[in-house]
C-alpha cells in the first residue's frame, strides 16, 4: 500500500501512535478479507464486502495522514 510513500510510512508507524494503530488495523483487516476469501476462515459475501468497505475507509485516513506529512 502506497510503495512511493514506503520511508514515511516507516517513519510514521514509530513517531505517530494513532498512525501506526491505523496502519495495523489496516493489515489485519486485509489479512481476514484474504483468508475469508480463499476459504481458510469462514466468512459470508456480506461480511466480506463489509471489511472490504472497513478496509478502505482506513486506508483513506492513512492517505490523508500521508498527504498531511508529506506536506510538512
């Protein structure tokens, strides 16, 4: 997620608390869609679509926070 932004992530997730929970919260959410998806965890098309939907609020919130670091 957002590879051109790859040093201030890492320097985000050990200066920012709020950032780095974000960014966790983010991972763990993919991880859960993709394990839903390949069957490994059990999980309806409803309840998928609902993380999916979770997951990129998030990754909006990141974004705004990156484009406000950036920018500093």
């Amino acid at each position: 997620m957002f590879p051109e932004h790859r040093e201030l992530i890492s320097r985000l997730k050990t200066s920012d608390h709020h950032f780095a929970k974000l960014f966790d919260k983010h991972n763990a959410l993919d991880q859960k869609v993709q394990n839903m998806e390949s069957g490994t965890e059990p999980g309806t098309h409803a309840e998928i679509e609902s993380l999916k939907k979770e997951k990129l609020l998030i990754k909006d919130q990141i974004y705004a926070i990156l484009k406000k670091a950036g920018a500093a």
